[in-house]
C-alpha cells in the first residue's frame, strides 16, 4: 500500500501517464492520493472519476514537493498505523521500479533494433559489388546447388575443434605484439615514468645492453616464425578445401557432361572468344580492320622457361623440349577452360588427348613438334603460322595464350640468317596489340644485364599498363647469387628500366623433363616455404607460385577482354558496311561467293567436262586414233620399209624385206607409239572439251585453276602397262595376215596407198622446188632470183634428170663412176661441184622418180584384184606393194578399236578419278587455291565473309558476357 501523499505514490502515478499503457496496479484505489485517483479514472476509461477540489490538487503537489527522499520516523505513539504505513510505502517503490524497468529494456530494444539495421544497410552500401564475379562458378553449379546435401558438405568440413587448433595462441601474440609496442613506441621527455625508466637503464652496464638485444631479436624472430607457421597452416588448410572444392566440381562437371539436365549443351565463353581469334589469325585486314582482341603473349629469352610456366598455368607437360636448342618454332594459341577431363584438342582435329596419360601426352608433344616442322618452310628456321591447342581441365583457369618463339641474341649454325629478326618481327606484331597482355618471362638463374626480352617489351609497352613480369628458376637464383636483395630489386621493378602492372617469382621445376605437374608444385610450395626471400620479407606472399600468377594473369585477361571487346565489334561493323557498298557499287549482279564457294563450283564444272568423255562415240574415238597413228608412223613405214623393200624390184625380195622389217617394227616400235597417240589424243579430247565448256558463258575466273587441274591431272596418269604387251601381239597378229577376202578391201587399200604416196610425192616436190629455187615463171612474175647455191643444183638436177630418162629402171644409188660423169659434165658448163651434193640432189630426183612410178604402178593395180585373188604370181602385174598398205590399214584400224576400248573402258575413268584427287587435294591446300583463284572479286567476298562471321562470333560472345556478368 502506497502511503497517500508521498513521493513513490506520486512517481507510479507521474510514470502511469507517461506510458499511456493502462497497467492496473494490485493497490485499493480509495487508498491513493485524491490526485492519483483522478488520473486513474481518465485514463482508465472511466468516464465520471471522482471530483477532487483543485486547490487540495495544488496543495497536495506542494506537499509532494517538499517531501524528503527518505520518510521521517513516525511520531512515538503512532503504533500499528506508523507500520501499515511503511510497509504500503516499500511495496509501491518495488513495482514503480520494476515497472521503469521493463519500459527501459522495451525501449532499448526498439531502439537498438533501429540502430543496427541503419549499421547494417551502411556497410552493405560500403561493400563492393560481386555480382560481376559470379562468372567464376558456372550456371550449373547454381542450377545443382539446391540438389547438393548441405548436410554432408558440412560433415565433410573440418571441426570447430580442428579448425580452433590451427588458429594461433591470440594470448600469446598479444603479449608478442604487446612487446613490440614497447619496443617501437617513441620516449617522449615529458613522462617520467620514462624518465626514471631512462635514468635507472643509464646505470646499466654493457653486458646488460647486449643481453637485452639479443633476447629482443630472438623474440622477434620467434614472432617471424610463429607468424609464418601461421600462414602455412591456413595455407594449407585452403589448399585441402581447394582440393575438395575441385573434386566436387569434377563430380558436377561430369554429371552434367552426362547429360543428367537434359539441357541443350552450349558452347563456353572461352570457347567462343578462341573462335573469335582463330577467324582472324586468318583474316587479312583491309580498311585499317587490325585485330586489337586481348590475349595473353608470352614472350622471353630462349631457354627463359617460358614454356614451363605455360604448363604449369595448364597443368600438363604438353609442350616438346630439348637441352638448349630452338623448340618454340612458331606461334601456339593456347586456350584454357574449365572442364570435367583433362584433355587437350587441335583446332582442326577431332582427336582428343588425354593430358592424365603419358602416351597420350608423348603424343600430344610429337604433334606439336610435327605441326611446327611442318610450318616451317624450307629454308627457314622460324614460322609465323599460329597453331591453335584447346585445354580443358578441372581447376584451369580461362584464358588465352600465345606461346612465341624465344628471343635470341645471336644466330647459330643451323639456323636462317634472318631468324633473329623473324623472331623480333613476330613478337612484335604480338604485342603490338594494345589490348594485349604481355607475360614476360626472365630467367632468375642468369645475369639481368644479359636479358634481351626486358629492352623489346619497354618499348612495346612503355607505361606498363599491361605487362606481367615473372622470374622463373628463382631456387638457382637463391643458390647462385651472393646478393639476395637483387632478386628482391627485381620483383620489385627497381633494377630493369621497364614497368609492369606486377612482379612475381615462380619456381618450375629441377630442370628434369621428366617431373610430372604435381612434383613440381610440391617442390615448388617446399622452396618458398623453407626460402629466406619469403621468410626476410623480400618477396610478399602473393607474388609467389604459378598457382597466385594464373589467378592474376586471368583476372587481368577478362578485365581486358570486358573493357575492349565492344569497341572491336563496333570497328568490324563498320568495317563490314565499307565491304558491302564496294561490292554493291563494282559487283552488282554476282553473288558473293568466297573463294570456297567458287572453287566448289569450278570443281562441278570440271567434273562434268571428264564426264563428257565418256559421251564421245566409238566412231569419233577410232577415226581420231587411227588418222594420229598413222601421222606418227607414216614416215618411218614410208622411209624404212616401203621404200627399202620396193627399191629391190624383185617380188621374193620385197615380201622377205617387208615380213622382217614389220615384225622388228612391232617388237621394239609400234606398241609405244601406239600408246603415246591413244594418251595424247585423251588429253587433246579433255582440253576440247574444256575448251568448250570455256565459251559456253563460264566464268573466265576458272580458267587458271581448269588448266592447272588438267595438267595435273594428266601428269599423274600412267597408262596400264599390262595393255602394251596385249596391244603387241594384237598387231602382230594383224600385220600376219596378207589375206585380201573382197574387192572393196582391195580398193580401199589403192585408196590408202595412193592418198599415201601422193602425200610424200607433194612433200619431195616441195623440197625439190626449194632446192633449185623459183623457176623461169616465178622468176618473171614475182621478181624473184636464184642464189648461187640454187642455180648450182639447178644445173646437177638437169643432168641427173637426163641420167634417169637414159635409165629409167635405175637403182635408188649412184655409182662412183657416174658421179664422176655427172660432175666432169657440170665442169664442162663453169660449174664447179661437190659430190656429196650431186648424191644428195639424186636423192630427192630418185625419190620424186620412184613415187611417180609407185602411183603409175597403184593405178594398173586397180584391176589386179582378179590376179591377186587367183594367185598369179608370176604375171605380168604383180601388187604386192598394195597388199603392204592393206596389212598397214588393217593393223591401224585393230589397233584404233583396241585403243578404243581400253579408253572407253579404263582410262576415262582413271582420268576421272585422277581429276577428283586433284580436285581434292587442290581443295585442301589453301595456298594453292589462293595462288589459282584470284582477283578482287575473290578478295572482296572472303574478306566480307571473314568480318561477317567475326561481327557475328563477337556479338554472340558479348551476349553470353553479359549474361554471365
């Protein structure tokens, strides 16, 4: 009970409006104060409250006022009452405070919930944004995050207990660091504490002094140590979740290789950025359209290990080496991602390797090596020619790289004499790039001042705005070097005149080929550990290990890539836009068929040429075949067997001369003659054709590349050799048989032999005519005269033409004697002779005699056919020499149907597939169809295809960046 008038009784009441919240007190209300009583009834809801005059109201606040903070004894002689009344007063302080607070602790809370929800939206404003580091895990990982079991994952992470092990004794590096306040804080005069502390330290001695020292420094080296037995305890605590966190990725990788989303497999984001560079390693830029794409160029001194890195960023010894000499012979774009198998896989090949097995990875090397031999041309000792790898892995950071040949100081023996300048110029149109980032590889092992790639890259990229500065081989530099703190001016950027955006030292490997990746880290990770350099503070911890320099050079390369990739699309659209309006203004009316496309389309056409062949009728084959075959040996069977044989003007002796004559003829001669007629006369068939072809509206940019497939094509074909010695007995079998069955056969051979010698006849005549000169009518009329030489075998023709008309069956020879006569004649007209040109012009005059006679002869032999088909030999009219034209003409045309067939049947055919092959293999040779189909019109539509499959490789990567992002 609250004693009425006091001061507690008035507080309850004072705190009861202030918190307007109705709490009912468990004290009688008629034993509060009248003033208490009215505000209980306002604000408890009652509407008539007791009335209280306002001046007992006044009196009774005064009254209150002026209470004590404690009550006065009570009077003696109160009793019980004295006592009702404290107690009711003690009861009421109690719940007043209590009541109080309750309301604090309500109010605290309100307000300290406010307080730290505005705490907590003011950091969340001050972290950075990470959204754009989602790329990191991929969309499957998001998409297979809520089918992982948390439960196991968090029973696969180590312990509270575990983990409280490996934090250090926070104790202990208090009273440590504690410690080294107190070495490091300033004295300051004014305190004296430190006075009195500065005065009694005076008094020591020496010894004292250099105790102290020595105990500090050997608490500050056990501060070191524990410090950096610290870090490698979180080290590897990391690596071990790193591990664990890979092989999870692994497991995920692979399930969703197998397919297990059933969703449509698109290709990576690094995936399509390589195909964007591979378009235009090929891309010959016109319009000032220069590839400005990023890419991360590796370039170094020879033997820098600079390769070595490579791997250790891919994780597989996948490059060719050797102890010193050139491996590196041309440029290896080299495009890393992330996957579920190590593998590594050529642009242009479908074989995958598998980096986890040795064979496969010998293989890979002596791919490599072939591949760069093979871009070698002869002569030289370097190439240009990019060879593009792809390597997938769990845990490979993306990226492309570009592994270029070592930069060399000196050519040696064995190498082209401008290999040093190839080297310059490739690197240099490398790095020339601006959005280029160049990793430049020095060897830690070798003097600095020795280093050639340091001076190239200052010049490339003066500013160091995006150079990356790795030393390698760092334990032979701990090892060699008497001087550590070089090594340090080194990581430091303060001993080479070139800046870059970082510095760090890498250790790959003993230098043994055969190390596998993971000794190398292992030894890698055991050198920095137990290395002064680390442990003096001359090297910081992030800028060791090839694992921190792959993580940095990748968050350089897609800051790269993000900051330039737009602009490079917007260069090639208008690019694109300059290639369409040349080609609409020069080629309004031709489609746009690249190089490829034409090509295809040349083939086509040369394909149905060689099909035409086989169109060709029996008839025009054989015609064409006898009349070239007997244009080829006409000569030698008018001038070896013929003339010889009927000169003897017996008709035993001519037969005997003939049968040996031909059979020598069809052993040694005719079977090649007759072969090389049927070639020649396939290839003169194919070039009409082609010819043909060519008029019929063809496009006349063809034309270089038909006549370089036909002449291909026929050197290539060889004729079956098998066919010559059936092609021999079919014409001895034919030249056998004297057998004239009828009289159309008898005078078809007349025929033969009178077109024959009238042909020969006409040609003798004419080296007649050119012997002697114009006669008298020529000589007249055209105003022409004789030369001394005409006129002196002018004058030996007249006499040997009289000798033949004396002797009109004289033989095809001059005796001496008669020469003699000729040329005493000749000297009775003042014309001085020699011998050897009196026999050479009866030659030519025996020869015209003898044709003349022949045709005589073939004439009479017209009716002879009754003679001959009776057997009459020693009649007055004997033809044998018409018999000899029929054997000839028959074994033309057996040998023309026989050339027929095997055309007909076998070689149109090989030809055919001849022209395939070449049609083939001139279609995977891009030089030569570079070399065979030509023009601005060709150049013009390849370079709109290239930029418009760039314009659309860039965009469809841009889109898949900012998805990611």
């Amino acid at each position: 009970m609250l004693r009425v008038g006091s001061k507690a009784a008035c507080m309850a009441c004072r705190n009861l409006v202030s918190t307007n919240m109705g709490i009912r007190f468990r004290v009688p209300l008629q034993k509060l104060h009248p003033l208490s009583r009215a505000i209980h009834h306002r604000y408890s809801g009652n509407a008539n409250p007791p009335r209280t005059p306002h001046r007992s109201a006044a009196r009774y606040f005064t009254s209150m006022s002026r209470l004590p903070m404690r009550p006065p004894k009570p009077p003696p002689g109160s009793g019980g009452r004295s006592y009702q009344q404290k107690r009711n007063f003690w009861v009421a302080r109690l719940a007043a405070r209590l009541l109080k607070l309750r309301y604090i602790l309500l109010g605290s809370a309100v307000g300290g919930g406010y307080t730290a929800k505005k705490t907590y939206e003011e950091w969340k404003e001050m972290l950075p944004d990470f959204s754009e580091y989602n790329w990191v895990i991929p969309d499957f990982v998001w998409e297979l995050s809520e089918q992982i079991d948390l439960d196991k994952l968090a029973k696969a992470l180590p312990e509270i207990e575990e983990i409280a092990k490996l934090l250090p004794d926070l104790d202990k590096i208090g009273e440590n660091f504690t410690f080294l306040k107190s070495l490091l804080s300033p004295v300051t005069s004014s305190d004296p504490a430190l006075k009195a502390t500065d005065s009694t330290s005076a008094t020591n001695d020496a010894g004292d002094k250099q105790y102290k020292k020595s105990s500090d420094k050997e608490k500050l080296d056990q501060i070191q140590e524990e410090l950096l037995r610290t870090q490698l305890k979180y080290q590897r605590m990391l690596e071990r979740l790193e591990k664990e966190n890979k092989e999870l990725r692994k497991v995920v990788l692979q399930k969703d290789d197998k397919g297990i989303h059933q969703r449509k497999v698109k290709k990576s984001l690094i995936d399509l950025y390589s195909e964007v560079l591979d378009i235009l390693s090929d891309y010959d830029a016109n319009y000032n359209t220069q590839d400005h794409l990023p890419r991360v160029v590796v370039v170094g001194d020879q033997s820098a290990g600079k390769t070595s890195v490579l791997e250790m960023i891919a994780q597989a010894r996948i490059f060719p080496r050797g102890s010193g000499e050139m491996m590196t012979r041309s440029p290896v774009k080299v495009t890393l991602s992330e996957g579920p198998h190590h593998v590594a896989m050529f642009k242009d090949s479908g074989r995958e390797f598998d980096l986890s097995k040795e064979d496969d990875l010998a293989a890979l090397r002596r791919e490599i090596e072939l591949r760069m031999r093979k871009s070698v041309k002869e002569g030289q000792t370097v190439s240009s020619e990019t060879i593009s790898l792809s390597v997938k892995g769990p845990g490979i950071q993306r990226m492309v790289l570009v592994d270029l040949p070592g930069v060399i100081s000196t050519v040696t023996s064995g190498m082209a004499s401008d290999t040093k300048d190839t080297i310059f110029s490739i690197s240099k149109a490398y790095m020339q790039n601006p959005n280029a980032i160049i990793l430049c590889i020095q060897d830690g092992s070798v003097d600095a001042e020795r280093s050639i790639v340091t001076d190239l890259v200052s010049q490339m990229d003066p500013q160091g705005k995006r150079t990356i500065f790795v030393l390698t081989k760092v334990d032979l530099a701990e090892k060699n070097l008497a001087s550590p703190n070089r090594i340090q001016q080194i990581v430091e950027g303060k001993l080479f005149p070139m800046k870059a955006l970082g510095y760090f030292a890498v250790v790959t490997g003993k230098g043994s080929s055969g190390e596998s990746i993971d000794s190398i880290k292992d030894y890698e990770e055991a050198f920095f550990q137990n290395s002064r350099l680390l442990r003096d503070g001359m090297l910081k911890a992030h800028q060791v290990t090839t694992k921190n320099l792959s993580l940095a050079v990748s968050d350089c390369f897609w800051k790269m890539v993000r900051e330039s990739v737009e602009q490079q699309a917007d260069v090639f659209k208008a690019s694109r836009f300059n290639l369409e309006t040349e080609w609409k203004n020069n080629y309004p009316r031709l489609r746009e068929l690249d190089r490829n496309e034409l090509y295809e389309k040349a083939k086509n056409e040369i394909l149905d040429e060689v099909i035409s062949l086989s169109q060709v009728t029996p008839q025009h084959w054989e015609a064409i075949l006898q009349k070239k075959l007997w244009e080829r040996v006409s000569t030698h069977v008018i001038e070896n067997i013929y003339l010889p044989a009927a000169q003897t003007m017996d008709s035993g002796t001519f037969n005997t001369t003939v049968d040996i004559k031909l059979k020598q003829w069809t052993d040694k001669q005719l079977p090649n003659k007759a072969l090389e007629v049927a070639w020649e006369t396939l290839q003169e068939e194919f070039a009409r054709f082609m010819a043909e072809y060519r008029g019929k509206d063809q496009d006349d940019i063809f034309d270089k590349l038909k006549e370089a497939v036909k002449d291909e094509s026929i050197k290539r074909h060889k004729w079956n050799e098998r066919a010559m010695d059936s092609l021999r007995v079919i014409q001895h079998n034919a030249l056998e048989d004297r057998s004239i069955t009828d009289k159309p056969q008898w005078d078809a051979a007349i025929q033969f032999m009178e077109e024959t010698l009238q042909s020969r006849l006409k040609d003798t005549e004419s080296v007649v005519r050119d012997m002697v000169g114009p006669d008298w009518k020529q000589r007249w009329l055209n105003w022409k005269n004789r030369t001394p030489d005409q006129h002196i075998r002018n004058e030996t023709k007249n006499e040997l033409e009289r000798l033949l008309k004396l002797h009109d069956d004289h033989t095809a020879y001059l005796a001496n004697d008669e020469v003699t006569t000729v040329r005493k004649n000749l000297e009775g007209r003042n014309v001085e002779v020699d011998p050897v040109l009196i026999k050479d012009t009866w030659h030519q005059l025996y020869r015209r005699h003898f044709l003349q006679k022949a045709l005589a002869h073939c004439s009479l032999c017209k009716r002879g056919f009754y003679y001959y088909q009776r057997h009459f030999v020693d009649s007055e009219l004997e033809c044998n020499d018409v018999v000899l034209f029929w054997r000839i003409q028959r074994m033309l045309g057996i040998t023309a149907n026989t050339l027929r067939q095997q055309l007909t049947n076998t070689e149109v055919r090989r030809l055919e597939k001849n022209v395939k092959e070449v049609l083939d293999d001139f279609g995977e040779d891009l030089e030569k169809k570079t070399h065979l189909i030509t023009g601005r019109r060709v150049q013009l539509a390849e370079d709109l295809k290239k930029v418009r499959e760039i314009q659309e490789k860039l965009e469809a990567f841009i889109e898949a960046l900012h998805k990611e992002k």
